[in-house]
C-alpha cells in the first residue's frame, strides 16, 4: 500500500513556549532553513530528534529508506536534481558508518548534504558504549566539515553553519553529530542563519588581470577547445557558456559530470570527453592550441598520461577551488572564481570568431567513430540486444529530455555517451568515486527533488543488486522512478576489462542472477523484461508512458565492449576505436 | 628533491582540526619530521600548529591549498628549512 512520506500529525508546537529540547530544536532549525524532504533510518541514539519529527507531520516530508547508504544516496540525488541541500538523519554506530560511502561520493562530486547523526550521551564517549563509534574520526577525511554537538544550547548554529558550508563555494557534505543528552535537554531557541565565517572564504574576488590575459589567449588562438564541468551546472553559468562558445565560435565538450551543461544538440557540442568518451573529443585535446577548462579538475580518467596530455596547447584554468589549480595539470592563466562569474567577465573580452577548420576536423573523427562504433551499436543487424541500442532509443524516444540517473560500468559510459542531454542538471552518477550501488538511491531522490521531471535510473545487473532493497522505499512512499536494468550478467566493465588486458581471464565476474522480474513484482512494482529486439521499441515505450514507479529488464548481450577507449595509463590521442582480433 | 620545509597553520581551534591537517600529509604520505601545535595565549578559540615536514616542493606547493581550504584553517605559511619552525616554538609563551 503507497504511504505518504508526511505522518498525520500537525504542527502545533512551533509556537510553544522556549526553551525547546535539543531534538525539536533541530526540527525547527531545519524548518528554518526550509528544508522539506529528509531521507532517514531511525536508532536509539537518533530517537529524540525522530520522537520531535512526529510533531511535524505536516511540515517536513520523511523518507524512511531501507539502509542509511540509501537514505545518503538519495539525499545526493536530490541535491543534484534540485540545486538544494539533501538532508539524512542516521542513528550513531553503524548508522553512521554506513554512510561513509556517501559521504566520500558527495566529497569527491561536490554534493552538498547535510547528515545528522546520533550519537551515545556525552558521558559515554569514548567508552565503547553500545553503538558508539567515533563517527568524528571516521568522517574527517569524507566530509567538507565536522561537528560534534554534546550542548543543546548549540544546535542552531551548527546547523546553519553546517547549510552554509555544505551550499556555499565548492559544495560538499557536511556531518553533525549530536549527543543523545543534547538531544534531550532543553535550551533557548533562535535561529540565526549563517552569513560568514571568518576563516573560510567561499567565494573569491575575481582577478580581472587573469580574466584579460584569458581572453588574449581566446582572441589570438586558431584551434581553442572548451572543457566544461560540473562547475557549469552547480554555478549557474550554462547560458554564460552557451554565449561565450558561440560568440568566440568555440567547440564545447563534457567532463562526466559536467554532461547537461551544454546541450547535445548544439552545432558547437562535440561530446564527451575521458577514457570512454568520443573519439574527436580526446584525440583534438591533443590537437588544440588553447585548452579552456572551466569548472573540472583535470580528473585521470579525462587526461589519461597526463605527461603527455595537451603539451602543444596553451591552458585556461577556471576553477573555484584553489587546491585543483595547477594540481593534476598546469594552467597558463588560473582563474580562481566562479564559473558563472568568469565566464561573464570574460564574454565582453572576447572577439567574435568563427574556427570551421577546426570545427571540421572533429566531424571527421565523429564520422570516423560513427561508422565503426556507433552505427554498429545503434543498428546492429543480428545477435542480442547491445546495451548502445537502448540508450539510442531511449534517448530518441525522450528527446534528451529525460532526468538520467546512472550507476556505474558499462552501461554507465554507454549512457553518457548516447544519451543526448538537452537540459541542464538531467544528468546524475556517481562520478569520481565511482559507486556501485548509487543509481537507484539517487534516482529515488532526484524524483523527490525534481517532481515534474521524469527520471530514469539506467543499471547493471552488479549495481542492481547492491542497493536494490531501496524498491521496497520506492513501492512504500510511490516514488515514480523508471528502473531500468541492462543485463548482461557479468559485472560487464570489469570483465571488459579483464578481456583486453587479462587475455580473457574472467576471474570472479559472472553473476547467476535471480529473476529480476520476479523479484520486483515482489515489492508490487510493474516489472517486464524484454530479450528480443523487435519488442525494445514498445518495450520502452510502455516502460516510458505509465505513471509511476516502473521495471524493465533488458537482457543485453553478454560479452560487448565499450569502445572507444583510452587504455588505462595511455595518452589521449592512444585511444583505440577497437581491438584488431 | 626532498627537503625540510616549516609549515605553520593559523586556524580556530576546534576538535578534528589537527586531525584533518595530518590526514592530508599522511594522505599524501609526507613524512612529518616534528609537530607543534599549541592554542593562542589569549584566546583559546584560536590556535596554530607548526610542522617540519620532509618532502619536495611540487607536493609543499599542493598540499598548502588543500589545507588552506579547510573551513576553521586561516591561513598559512611555508618556507624551506627549519629556522621559520624553530622561530615559532621560541615565540610561544613559556610556563612560569
Ligand atoms: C562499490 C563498487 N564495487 C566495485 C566496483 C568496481 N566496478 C566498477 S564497474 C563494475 C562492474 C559493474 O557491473 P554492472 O553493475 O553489472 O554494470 P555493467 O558494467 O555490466 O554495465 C565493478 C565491479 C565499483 N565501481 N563500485
């Protein structure tokens, strides 16, 4: 039976008389903060604050997930979907640590949550009470910020400075830590949102000299080239970009996570970049004379040997955290700003300018590309179903428009690179940890937090099954995610690789798998499968037209490959279109 | 080329700081060859830790910015050798 994520209680005690107990003082901090949406798994240590929730039925959506890694991603995913803060309550002990996976995925993707965890009463830390764990230690390196609370007189500021911090600069995940006794206790309430700390400077003053010397580069390059990251996105700056790139007529590729900054379907958009991006766009990253990379740090898996990525180019550098400034490659010209604020500095300094030459010479690698691969995986005549198939119609029958959740492998890189993103911030997946697991969680939040959007996470058989439990939070709280798995059953981009560099030595990646269908149907969600190729179109098509949460299952073919591909450790121009039997 | 170099952080003084300064050197498994850190005479909300630190100026250069953007840090200071560090220490109040 669907159940509504609000109790039916209504909020009568805003009002009562102050002092309040730590744990309501944490409600109304959060209502302050309008929040409205909190993924969560109750515990002991975190039962005064879940007791306090009670009272605020009406005021605050609570989505009980069925693990806490669950309740993180989610909350990801809502903040990615929705430009807000993602919120989770977790109890103390393995409550807290089974979100350390989120917390190092939005550290490492730049998600801003905030997580409030239980914790033991304050005389007790340290003892090894039960379910106490020192979730401060634990969290340091994973977390942009850490508090712990044992005063009840300081939850409202934590809480604000913790909104703060986790939305403000580069944004991150955010723990706090609140002692069972400051839960309990009573104190005064105000809430003063938090405007500045003293010590952290989130937003730099832009360099005007840097932002001339950039557009110098622009106005007399001959063949310059646009990385955009997901700095676009959390900065605002698409349309900032868009101008920039048609007013200098510059070529525009996507980072992983930078994929909806620009739209797919632009003349100046060539792709995707990294080692399973498009051809044209890595091998002219060696090709270019000036390389502007705004809002992306120069990951490994964008660079390949990074000793011999881009050395004929000249490099702009535009980036909000000053520690990825000259860290993985070195900037000719650094701005060390936000993006959006860069980008619009820079746009009356640049010169009209048309490049087609250069222009061209991607759409000679794309056609290149397009005949050996993607005509191959789109059309392909005979055999199973190719997971490059799917996302083309997916994507075709969408028009890009759809909110994607990926998760991670084969099926990930497949979508990234097929699936024509239209519209800013439709794009979620786990980036730079790389977290299986991740897709369906996320999915269950950016549906939350995107309400009038429809959202597709796109899965592997592997990473289904490290979360799936979450079908039971999407049945309960009718979640309305299209759920689709590609199955190939093998954890495919492993086995990929132990093919081309382990000569085929599939060593632990097969996966018998339970019947999905089945096992969906379970929870009370429609389930279908689909294994031939002439049902994928009204397979898809139904799977896209019925409201509500739904299942298809597309068994894909076994042992495909996902090409091109710059082999780990090679220079982006090694990049390889296939493997010569 | 590995060198000592004098690295004193400026910060509030909150529990974890600490914590997060030797997570990054560890992270990045740079030797700490000495360790100071006290809290200000004058305002125990206040502090500063003084490292020597054995490693190359490419990875002083990269790590400075990741300590720097921690929240409670302030700021910094780096120089090579281990004069600036033991200047440092000679500063600090002494019990009577
Ligand atoms: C939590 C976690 N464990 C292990 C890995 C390593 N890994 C990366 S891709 C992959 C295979 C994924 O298989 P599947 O989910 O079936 O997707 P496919 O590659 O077949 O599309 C594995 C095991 C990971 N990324 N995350």
């Amino acid at each position: 039976m669907q159940q509504k994520a609000v109790l039916p209680t209504k909020t009568d005690r805003l009002h009562t008389e102050i002092p309040i107990t730590g744990a309501e003082a944490v409600i109304r901090s959060l209502l302050a903060e309008s929040v409205t949406t909190i993924f969560g798994y109750p515990g002991g240590a975190i039962m005064p604050v879940y007791d306090a929730l009670y009272h605020y039925g009406d005021r605050l959506n609570h989505i009980l997930t069925r693990h806490e890694q669950g309740a993180i991603h989610a909350a990801q995913g809502y903040a990615r979907a929705s430009g807000r803060v993602g919120v989770v309550f977790v109890t103390s002990g393995p409550g807290a640590t089974n979100l350390v996976t989120g917390l190092a995925d939005a550290m490492i993707d730049s998600t801003p949550v905030v997580c409030i965890t239980g914790q033991v009463a304050s005389h007790l830390l340290g003892t090894d009470a039960f379910q106490e764990t020192d979730v401060m230690n634990i969290t340091i390196p994973v977390t942009k910020w850490s508090v712990q609370v044992t005063r009840p007189d300081d939850i409202p500021s934590a809480i604000a400075k913790a909104f703060y911090i986790a939305r403000t600069g580069r944004p991150g995940p955010v723990l706090i830590d609140i002692t069972k006794d400051a839960q309990l206790q009573k104190a005064p309430f105000s809430y003063v949102p938090c405007q500045g700390i003293k010590t952290y400077r989130p937003r730099p003053v832009l360099n005007m000299q840097a932002v001339q010397a950039a557009a110098q580069l622009i106005n007399s390059s001959q063949r310059p080239y646009i990385l955009a990251g997901q700095g676009v996105l959390l900065s605002g700056a698409m349309e900032a970009l868009r101008r920039l790139a048609e007013k200098a007529g510059i070529p525009v590729a996507n980072t992983l996570l930078g994929l909806s900054s620009f739209p797919a379907n632009h003349p100046l958009y060539v792709g995707f970049l990294g080692m399973h991006g498009n051809y044209s766009t890595n091998r002219n990253t060696n090709e270019c004379d000036l390389l502007i990379a705004v809002g992306m740090r120069f990951d490994d898996r964008v660079t390949g040997d990074v000793s011999k990525y881009a050395r004929q180019a000249k490099i702009i550098h535009i980036e909000l955290d000053a520690a990825e400034i000259n860290k993985n490659v070195h900037a000719d010209v650094a701005i060390h700003a936000d993006a959006r604020e860069a980008l619009e500095a820079l746009l009356p300094l640049v010169k009209p300018n048309q490049h087609p030459e250069w222009l061209e010479s991607f759409r000679q690698y794309q056609q290149e590309e397009y005949e050996k691969i993607m005509s191959r995986d789109w059309f392909p005549a005979s055999g199973l179903i190719k997971m490059g198939e799917v996302i083309h119609q997916l994507s075709e029958r969408t028009r890009g428009n759809a909110l994607i959740v990926t998760d991670v492998g084969q099926h990930q890189m497949v979508t990234s690179r097929y699936y024509a993103f239209t519209r800013p911030r439709t794009h979620i997946t786990s980036g730079g940890l790389g977290t299986m697991g991740f897709a369906l969680p996320a999915a269950m939040g950016a549906a939350l937090g995107a309400p009038d959007q429809p959202v597709i996470a796109i899965i592997g058989d592997g990473g289904f099954q490290m979360t799936l439990q979450e079908l039971g939070t999407i049945a309960q709280f009718h979640i309305p995610v299209k759920i689709l798995v590609l199955n190939n059953s093998f954890l495919g981009m492993v086995r990929q690789w132990q093919q081309l560099f382990h000569e085929s030595r599939y060593s632990f990646t097969e996966m018998t798998n339970p019947d999905f269908v089945q096992l969906v149907k379970a929870y009370g969600i429609p389930a279908h499968r689909v294994t031939e190729r002439e049902s994928l179109a009204s397979a898809l098509d139904a799977f896209l037209e019925q409201p509500g949460p739904r299942f298809l299952e597309v068994k894909v073919e076994k042992e495909e490959n996902v090409f091109p591909m710059v082999p780990a450790g090679a220079s982006v121009s090694d990049m390889i279109l296939e493997v010569k039997a | 080329m590995k060198k000592d170099f004098s690295f004193i952080v400026y910060a509030d003084n909150s529990f974890g700081i600490l914590n997060r300064m030797i997570n990054a050197f560890n992270r990045r498994r740079i030797r700490i060859r000495t360790l100071m850190a006290s809290e200000d005479e004058h305002n125990p909300h206040t502090g500063s830790a003084a490292f020597i630190l054995y490693t190359t100026e490419e990875m002083m250069r990269k790590v400075k910015p990741q300590i720097e953007k921690f929240i409670e840090v302030d700021h910094t200071q780096v120089s090579e050798g281990t004069t600036a560090f033991y200047a440092y220490i000679q500063q600090l109040p002494v019990e009577k």
